[in-house]
C-alpha cells in the first residue's frame, strides 16, 4: 500500500466541498492499495459549446484525483502541488459520468508523477493523462 496515512473516501470528498470539485460534481468514488478513482458528470456544468464533455473539465478531474492521491503519499509535515500536467483527449463523451484513476508511475522525496486513464462508463479510454507534483514543505 502506498497510502502514509489513513485515507477515505468521505473525508476526501468532504474537503472537496465549496471548491472546483464541488462545481464540477466530481466525486471520488474507490480508493485501491495503489489508486484512487474519481467521477464526474457530462452535463451542462461539464459540457463545451460543442455538446461534449470539455477537455479543461476533464483535465481538472485528472488533477484533481492525482492531486489527491499524491498528498495522501507523503507524511503530515509535507504537501503535494501541481508542477506539469500533460493529457490527451482521445475520445468526446455526451453524457453520463467520466472516470478518473491515477496510478503513482515515480513516488520520490521531492517530485511524484502520475499516471491518470479517463474513461467512459463503458470502460473505453476517453484521455490520458499525466501530472507531475513537488513535494515541499506545509510551511
């Protein structure tokens, strides 16, 4: 297991409450031993002009559970934040909900990288994508 303290799915999505999360519906739905998975809805708050699900929505899903999984990887005197983030939109989605799950691909002292599969509910491959987080201090 990677996790360095405990972690849950009602706590995590208890923080998420009055923040980008929260406006965009995602909700993290499964922690593993070494992932963690969020969803989000295709609807109107998610959607582009376009009608499908917007790829900066989807890109703030993918960091928004690596995010997450990165800073439960780390003890309590330290944080995680966003340095690089890479995704490719593969796939449009109409609606329905996207899933999100990231994998550690490097867990290092001062950099984590992330490997996140957007999918569709019917488990076809919507993006990819990668964030790369500092480790610093919570000082």
């Amino acid at each position: 297991m990677i996790w360095k303290m405990p972690v849950s799915i009602d706590e995590i999505n208890h923080r998420c409450r009055n923040t980008l999360c929260d406006h965009l519906g995602i909700e993290f739905t499964h922690i593993g031993d070494d992932h963690m998975t969020a969803r989000m809805p295709v609807d109107r708050r998610t959607n582009q002009p376009m009608g499908i699900v917007h790829g900066g929505a989807t890109a703030a899903l993918a960091e928004t559970v690596a995010s997450a999984a990165a800073n439960y990887c780390v003890d309590t005197s330290k944080v995680c934040v966003g340095l690089d983030l890479n995704i490719n939109h593969i796939r449009g989605v109409r609606s329905g909900f996207v899933l999100a799950t990231a994998k550690p691909l490097h867990l290092g002292k001062t950099t984590q990288v992330w490997e996140i599969k957007i999918m569709n509910e019917a488990e076809q491959l919507i993006s990819a994508a990668r964030l790369t987080v500092a480790v610093i201090s919570k000082d």
